[in-house]
C-alpha cells in the first residue's frame, strides 16, 4: 500500500473504515430529483418532522403509562398534572397524531402535482401506505387516555366491527378481547399503538429511504449527486420545519390536549366525537342506516386509500390528460374529506343542544384539568391485628358475600330472564348480569336507560327496547336489583 | 411549463458542473471571487438547517428531562409527621416473649399509593419497645430466636441482644428503635420510612 494510500485511509476516519456508514449516507443522500429546489417540496420534511416528534414523545409518554382498566387514567392525569413538560408533550402527541395524515396527504397532492405518482410508483404506494399506518396509530392511541372520550370511541369502534353481517361478533371479539369493552381491549389497543404499528411505520420509512430507491428517470452515467440542488432543498425543508415546530409547540403550550374524567365517572348521555382525522367518517356514518354503517365505515377509507394506492396505474392518451385525470381523482377524495368534516363541524355548532353538550363537556375537561392530582390508592392490606382482628373482620366479610342476593323482581322473570337466565346468570350468547355495576356506565341510572334504549349505550341490537313493555317503578325494580348482582 | 423547468435545470447543471469532494466543493469555470460569494451562501445554508435542528432538539430535550426527572418518593410518617399507626391493644402485649408485627406501611410513588407490610417487634419487657425488624446492614429482615433470645441476621448472621443492641457484625449499629406511644389502650407508632432517598420534590406544573 503506498503512502498516498495510508495517509488517505487516516483521514477517512476510524468508523468510516470499519462500518458501513459511508455507504449509507452516499446511498441516503444519492437519489437524483429532477426539477428545481422548491417551496412545494417541503412536506416530505413535515412529514418527517412529525413522525420524530410521535416518535419521540411516545417513548416518553410510555415511561408512565400503565395500560390497564384500573391506571390508565391516573396515569396519565399524572403525567398531564404532576409532571413538568408532561401536558406540553402530551399536547404535541395528540395534535400530532392528527396533523400528521394531514402533511402526508399534502405530501401526496404535492407528489401527484409534479406527476410523481406515474414516476415513482413505489415511492407514491409507501406513502399510501404510510399514510394507512399513521391513520391506524390514531385509532389505537385514541382510547389509551381512557377517559369518557376515549372510552366511548373504543365502545363506538367495537360497535362498528360488530356490525358486520356473520364475522361481525367475532371481529368485535377479537378487536376488544372479549364480550365487552373492558382492561384487555386496552392492552390490545397499547400493543397495537406502540408495537405492531410503529414497529410496521419504521419499517416502512427505513424501507423508503434504503431500498425502495427509484429514480424517476434512468440514472445517468455518473450517479453525481446534486449538492447544490440538495443544499438548496434542504434549507428550505428546514425553514418550514423550523415554523411548524413553533406552531405546533406554542399551540400545543396554549391548548393542552383535552383528558376528561375517568371513563367511570363520565356523566350519562356523553357525546363523544372521534379525533380530528375520521370527524369525516363519523358525520359520514351519520347519513347511513345503522344496517350498512360497518360496511360504510370499512369500505369507505379502503376505497379511498384503494384509488390513492392505485392512482399510478391511471393511464391516458396523453401525458397533460393523464394528469388532468389524477388531479381531478385526488381532488375529488380530497374535497369529500374535507367538506364532511366541515359539515360535522358546521353541524355541532349550529345544533343548539349538541353545542350545549360539548361546551359542558370541555368545561367538565377543564375543570379536571384544574383540579389537583389524587393518586390511585390501593386498598389497604391492613393486616394490623394478626390473629384475633382479622379473623373477626373476615368472618364478617364472609357473612357479607354468603348472603343470598334477594331474588329477582318480578318483571325481571317476565320479561328479561329469557335471555339473561332468572340470576341473570346469562344464557349461551346473552351476556350474564353479574357484578354489571362495577362497570364503568351502570349505575342504577344508566341500567335504567339501557331498558329504554340499549342501542343508546352502544348494546348490541339483539337487544330490544323496553321502555314501552315495563312501568317506570318496574324499571327502576329491574335496575336497583341487577346493581345489585 | 415542467419541460421548461426542467431544460433550465439541465442547462445550469451543464454550465457549472459541481463536483462533491467531502466538505469543500470547487465550482469549475468560475472566477475566485465568485467562488468565495458562494462560498459564504453555502455557510449560510449550512447553518439555517442546523440551527432548526439543534432547537428542535433542544426543546424536545428540555421537556425530556423535566419529564423524566426522578420524583421523591414518600412513605406515611414523611407525609404525616404525626402519622401514628396502630399496631397491637396493650392486652395481647404481655408477658415476656417478644412479639413480631407486620404494619402497613403507606408508600407514595408518583401516581400511585400502595402499602407495604414492614415488620416491627415489641419488646413488652422493656416497656413495649418497638425495633424494626430491618437489618442495619444489608436490608434484610431479622428473626428472633427465642432460645438464645437474640435477634439474628439470616444473610449475614449479625446478631444483636433482645434490646436491639449489637452483639456481633458485620451490621455496624443495633436495630432502629421505632417512635411509639399508647392511646387508649393501643401501642402505636409512628411508622418508619424506608431508606430515606434524597431526591427533587413532587413538582407541579405545565409546559
């Protein structure tokens, strides 16, 4: 080896020499882009932006959270009360979340502007489906806070899965792990949220920036990068990433992600409202009889997902036609997002009721906020009196528990023990009643209302009304003794 | 109108061909003034993109820390100072055996609040004194043998003498004596706090 040579490998550094790291940045850094540094290209640099904050601030946000029935909330109401930056990270989690579908679609309008979907197929279909995945990360992480927001929308979720003609009762099933929405569907939806899905949407980018490489013309003879044309890009990517991040940090610092109440103590007749990115499926499903509302919620996102993933294979005679044509079907899904979310809006604000509601519920989100944080207290194990004490305290607990439960009313036996079994023990596919009221939702109230209108409570529809078929004191009979299960 | 663009963007790529050598690059063709011009526009460039870098980062790692910052965590009696918990009536507190307790013990960690059973024993001879059953040394808990009327050490066999006092090593000091007193009939005390952990307090706050 000569001394030209030597004196070249030194400079080149320790790690250059022994790992692969020059050729993973050239390999980074070496995709030809044909056309000029431009301000519209700058939501690629969004999009990255965001996927590191969501990055970033989940990992944080996991350090407390407690994915289960009994902490979730306290966790997290910790995080927003008692800790420092907890509230401001939070914040940028959630609105994050939803600005993020929102600069990759802009990324793609870009994309399909300049005619890069018929150019770089494979790079248009990663972010369709990147795209996909940040929508499905939404979904889960939604019903993490388990507050009456994320609550309902999980019940309102599993609803949905449920309605779907003969897999319908096994989707639900395996989408909350078990009858009913409860601490297994939130440890689904947490291994969902932090796992399966970012595991996949890292996958994805590491894909797209290492081996899913395409120029959009034939590389040259000399696979010269443009450094002056990169050095340009990258200035500009920066300054908008840059004025993002303030944006999004000062919004993030002035309106805290809403956390209501634990989902227990959420009042009868909640309203709930999906997160920003699907308020356009929700004002959707609102048109649609409940028979097809599953069908509409599924198809719907797939079919518009479906033409955004299929948009490169739109041919046409002529290349300005060819455009025409995959603008105008962009534009068209597009506007049908955006115009039902604003009607939804437009609609929540014009409904005098519905107005009342929401604005008495992010007062109720304030007023929790406001209020000082109370730790989750265990039970105490209170072992104080070894021998005699506990001995005479548990022969009263087992007094308590052998009395036998008064027997059912008569209405019950009439009208509900066909199904729920005359203990309301429940019968093959109708769930028992059992210990119904250490449920969150199912106070003796909230029984009541579910006699009237199950569906109201999110029930499935197998069970009918009976707010017609039983006096107000038989309800009220029916209730007071399935609490008391 | 792309076609054009793009012809633009051909021409300028073949009117000053830009070779990428490491950090420095040579514009070929060019005067050196103009080439000191665009040497400083291209410090400029590099610097903007830094700059949002480092503050993104910054502020996110800001916020990482405080949120990550660890927390005091407290037991009962720091809580309370005058936290008394009950642990025997004086009247199974007779005799001359020592007698073992567990006590709950209130443990507040950030967002929970659970118990923990600590042993304590009463020496109802020397007055209802109470000693934690926590070996000074290594945090093991002691036993009392009764045969020899010593509290002995299962890890590392200190043993120490039925007041708490120490006999033999390696703990370096006897047995903790706890605070007690007597209401109405009942010994109680005021329970100890684990190894005392000298850490930020609880804060609250946003942002």
């Amino acid at each position: 080896m000569s001394d030209a040579d030597d004196k070249d490998e030194t400079r080149r550094g320790w790690l250059v020499r022994r790992t692969a790291v020059e050729a993973v940045l050239t390999n980074l850094l070496d995709e030809p882009a044909t056309g000029a540094a431009a301000w519209t290209r700058t939501f690629a640099g969004i999009v990255a932006l965001l996927l590191a904050i969501q990055l970033f601030t989940g990992v944080l946000l996991a350090f407390y959270y407690v994915p289960s029935d009994g902490s979730a909330h306290a966790t997290v109401a910790y995080m927003e009360k008692a800790l420092a930056g907890g509230s401001f990270l939070r914040s940028l989690h959630f609105y994050g979340s939803q600005l993020l579908p929102l600069a990759i679609v802009l990324h793609l309008a870009g994309m399909c502007w300049r005619g890069a979907d018929r150019r770089k197929p494979v790079g248009w279909l990663v972010n369709v489906l990147l795209l996909s995945l940040v929508l499905a990360n939404g979904a889960t992480g939604y019903s993490l806070p388990w507050d009456a927001r994320a609550f309902f929308s999980t019940q309102v979720a599993s609803n949905i899965a449920g309605g779907f003609p003969l897999i319908g009762p096994y989707t639900r099933a395996w989408l909350v792990g078990g009858a009913d929405v409860s601490t297994l569907t939130l440890s689904r939806f947490y291994a969902l949220h932090v796992i399966v899905v970012p595991a996949a949407l890292l996958l994805t980018v590491v894909a797209r920036l290492f081996v899913f490489k395409e120029s959009s013309a034939p590389l040259t003879a000399s696979p010269m990068f443009d450094c002056a044309w990169a050095r340009a890009q990258l200035t500009r990517n920066s300054v908008v990433i840059g004025i993002v991040f303030a944006a999004l940090s000062v919004y993030a610092g002035m309106h805290p992600a809403p956390l209501g109440p634990a989902a227990e103590s959420a009042p009868a007749g909640y309203l709930p409202r999906p997160g920003a990115q699907f308020i356009w499926l929700f004002q959707l499903l609102k048109y649609a009889p409940a028979s097809v509302a599953s069908m509409l919620a599924l198809f719907v996102p797939g079919i518009l997902l479906g033409a955004l993933a299929l948009l490169p294979l739109l041919n046409a005679r002529s290349k300005k036609l060819r455009r025409g044509l995959a603008l105008s079907v962009f534009a068209s899904g597009t506007l049908l997002v955006a115009g039902l979310s604003l009607i939804s809006y437009l609609e929540d604000a014009r409904d005098p009721r519905i107005r009342e509601r929401l604005a008495a519920q992010s007062r109720q989100e304030e007023e929790f906020r406001n209020s000082p944080f109370v730790p989750l207290r265990a039970t105490t194990d209170s072992r104080l009196f070894d021998d005699a004490g506990s001995k005479g305290r548990s022969a009263q607990d087992q007094t308590g528990a052998l009395t036998t439960p008064s027997a059912a009313p008569a209405a019950f036996l009439n009208h509900c023990a066909k199904c729920h079994g005359e203990n309301g023990a429940g019968k093959s596919i109708y769930p028992p009643l059992t210990g119904v009221s250490r449920q969150p939702r199912r106070a003796v109230e909230d029984i009541i209302a579910i006699i009237n209108n199950p569906s109201s409570y999110g029930l499935e529809q197998r069970m009918p009304s009976f707010a017609n078929k039983l006096t107000e004191e038989e309800k009220r009979a029916i209730a007071i003794w399935v609490a008391s299960l | 109108m792309c076609c054009a663009r793009r012809e633009i963007a051909n021409r300028r790529a073949s009117v000053a061909p830009v070779i990428f050598l490491e950090r420095e690059f040579i514009l070929a063709d060019r005067e050196n003034s103009v080439e000191v011009r665009d040497k400083l526009r291209r410090r400029i460039l590099f610097w903007i993109p830094a700059a949002v870098f480092a503050s993104v980062s910054a502020t996110l790692a800001a916020a990482a820390f405080r949120f990550l910052r660890p927390r005091e965590q407290t037991g009962a009696a720091r809580d309370q100072p005058s936290g008394w918990t009950q642990v025997a009536p004086l009247t199974e507190l007779q005799g001359t055996r020592v007698v073992g307790r567990t006590v709950p013990i209130e443990q507040r960690a950030g967002w929970s609040v659970t118990f923990k059973n600590r042993m304590v024993f009463i020496l109802p001879p020397q007055n209802n004194l109470v000693l934690s059953a926590v070996c000074p040394h290594e945090g093991c808990d002691v036993e009392w043998l009764d045969s020899r009327g010593e509290f002995i050490c299962p890890c590392h066999d200190s043993r120490f003498a039925a007041d708490g006092t120490l006999l033999t090593g390696p703990a370096k000091s006897g047995l903790t004596k706890i605070p007690a007193r007597v209401v109405e009939g009942v010994l109680e005390i005021q329970p100890p706090v684990d190894a005392p952990i000298a850490m930020l307090p609880e804060t609250r706050g946003r942002g």
